[in-house]
C-alpha cells in the first residue's frame, strides 16, 4: 500500500468517526429527566440509565426512583430527592424523601462527594425532651417543634444557638446534636430543602459560554472532512475500481504480425494473442471465465429415488408432514423425492428445482454429488 493510499485511509478512517465523537460529547449536554416536572440533567451530571457512561464526572451521578423521581446519592448520608438543578449558579436544591429534612441533617455528611452547602445555614441545637414535661402551647418561639421526629412519649425541639443561648426547660430534655440548618432569608425558620454547591467543571465552562470552542471544532471537522470526502469519491474510488477491474478484464493490446508471425487461436477457451517467431513478443493468456453451474446435473437430480403416497398417506418419517420448501402438507397421490445420503424427503417438483440451483440439502445442507447416491430401499 502506498504512502497516498495510507494518508487517505486516515481521512476517511477520521471523516467517519469524527461525527460520532462530537455526537457522543453533544449528546452528554441534551438534558434528560426522570419524568414529567423533573429537572432536566446534563453535563456535568449523568443520569444512570439514561446517559451513556462516557457522560458526566466522577461523583455526579443521579438515578431515578420507581416513581420517576430524581434521585442524588450522598455517600454517607442516603438518597435525597433533586428539586431543582441551576447549572448557570451551580446549585442543587434536595429534600429528604419521607419529607423529614431534620432527620438527615442529623446525619449529614457531604464527604465523598463533590458538594458543599450553599444557601443561609444556621447553627441549630436538637433537643430530646419528654412529652409529659412540655406544653407546647406555652412553649417559647425560640424553639421550633420538629414533629416528624417526635412520638407521643418524646417531643424533639430545635433552637438558633447563634443568635440565642438555650433556655433550660427542664431536666427532662437532652441534647441530641448541633448542625448547621437551612433557614428561611427573611427569618430563621427551618427550610424544608437543602441548597448544594459544587465546584466549576469544564462541563460548567461550557454552559457559561464556551460553547463557543465546541462550534467551531465541529466546524473544523466539518470543513476539514467535506473536501477529503469529495477527494476520496471523485478520485480513489474510481481509482479503486479500475484496479479491480484491471485484474478481472485485462486491456488486449493487439500487436501488427511481422513477416515470420502468425495467429494462434486456442481451441482451449484462450483469448486469442499474437506470437512472434523471433521472441520479441511474450504474451500472456488470459483464460475465459466459465460459468459457474452451482446446482446438480440434472442426470443426477432424476437419479433420486420417488415416494408416491397413498390414501392412508403413509410416510419414511410420521412427524415430517411438511415439505420444508414449498411449507405445505404432503396429499395422498402426490410424488416425493428422498435425498439418500440424508433420509429428508421433499415434493418432487420443489426438489428438482431446488437441486437445480444448489448441490446442498435444503434441511440439513449436506452437500450432493454423485458418489452421496446409496442404493436405498423404499417401501410403500
């Protein structure tokens, strides 16, 4: 192969897979959703299932539930529900999925992930006291009831410890933790969602406007593709095919017989060529093409030996009632024809014609010839 035919190769190897690399990239950026009022999730996130794995980075994966909704896996902290997804602020809003925020904050961790929190975070103290021992109609506003955490017999209470100092209320309470609590802008009510943050990627980079840079490389493909395209259809494919042609239907270049020549004709299916006495001309033969008969000689298909059924239509073999050919059932007085070598047997008229074109069985593709004929016995 020579250096041009290399260095088109490459082109078209490039022309051909360049389109799909640039669809794989642009595909990861389509956004996609669990079902209808989902965010849509792109680049630099992947939703499982969905996406293809060249898509997104490591850490930004999300899943859909059963019930077609988002799903974000923290690693030590369980699944929370996506809300929403603002890729221009890259921020995350999530909720707790049995709507309990307070109970995952308890056990929030974000490490192994790439998020941090974003929004106003507070710094919340839970407090474990006994039901008996609080009246929650006299209890102070400084401290907010977490009910989907209490029982009848415990009543967990949350105060602000930035802006407050805890106020006993009895001996009967206990302190569960401090964590940092989403809060509402406007006052210090516990939010029912948590705001992430993450860190920019280079997915973000193109959301922010560089998409610029990924136009113009399809534009370069583009640009570069089209022109080697157009050289590899008007010039190497013909080139191509001259080439192949060359070897099945060489150009007879004839040559004026001198006075010692003289014209040899070959009885043996060779092309005719001219021959000088004195050797100054080699020719070269080029032998006919023969056609090629792929079926059996037709001594050979009548050779096969015949059925000729009855009315109690009688059979070599009771489970095979159907010509494999024609895919109808055999009838009394019709004429079947058995291949030896194989025992299948066929209507006749299906099989001569079968035989005709191919030298195999049309059930199990045993090759025919004339040495497979076994003298056979055929009762009826």
């Amino acid at each position: 192969m020579s250096s041009l035919e290399i260095s088109v190769s490459f082109f078209v190897v490039f022309l051909l897979f360049f389109p799909v690399l640039v669809t794989c990239r642009t595909n990861c950026r389509v956004p996609l959703s669990c079902g209808s009022g989902e965010p849509g999730v792109r680049a630099p996130f992947r939703l499982e299932g969905l996406h293809s794995e060249v898509c997104g980075y490591p850490g930004y994966n999300l899943s859909c539930s059963s019930s077609k909704k988002t799903i974000l896996e923290l690693p030590f902290s369980g699944n929370f529900f996506v809300q929403n997804i603002d890729y221009d602020s890259r921020v995350m809003k999530i909720s707790d999925p049995d709507n309990c925020l307070p109970r995952s904050l308890l056990n929030l961790s974000l490490s192994g992930s790439p998020y941090q929190l974003d929004g106003r975070n507070e710094k919340y103290t839970f407090l474990n006291c006994s039901s008996a021992s609080v009246d929650l109609t006299n209890i102070s506003s400084l401290y907010a009831h977490i009910q989907c955490l209490s029982s009848s017999t415990r009543t967990i209470l949350a105060t602000n410890v930035t802006t407050h100092y805890i106020q006993p209320l009895n001996s009967s309470c206990e302190l569960i933790a401090t964590v940092s609590v989403p809060v509402v802008s406007t006052s210090s009510e516990i939010e029912n969602f948590l705001q992430l943050t993450w860190s920019p990627t280079p997915a973000d980079d193109i959301s922010q406007g560089n998409i610029r840079r990924t136009m113009m490389l399809v534009v370069f493909g583009i640009c570069t593709g089209l022109p080697i395209l157009i050289f590899f259809v008007c010039f190497y494919c013909p080139w191509m095919i001259r080439s192949y042609r060359g070897e099945e239907h060489r150009l007879f270049v004839p040559v004026l017989p001198q006075s010692n020549d003289r014209l040899i004709f070959s009885s043996l299916g060779y092309q005719p060529s001219f021959i000088s006495a004195r050797g100054g001309y080699q020719p070269s033969f080029i032998p006919r093409q023969q056609p090629v008969k792929a079926g059996l000689d037709s001594s050979i298909i009548k050779s096969y030996p015949k059925i000729l059924l009855d009315e109690k239509l009688r059979l070599p073999n009771l489970n095979d009632t159907i010509c494999s050919i024609c895919i109808s059932e055999y009838q009394p007085t019709e004429t079947l024809k058995i291949i030896p070598s194989c025992n299948h047997y066929f209507h006749e008229k299906c099989i001569d014609q079968w035989l005709s074109m191919s030298s195999t069985c049309p059930v199990c593709r045993e090759p025919q010839s004339l040495q497979s004929l076994l003298p056979s016995v055929v009762s009826s």
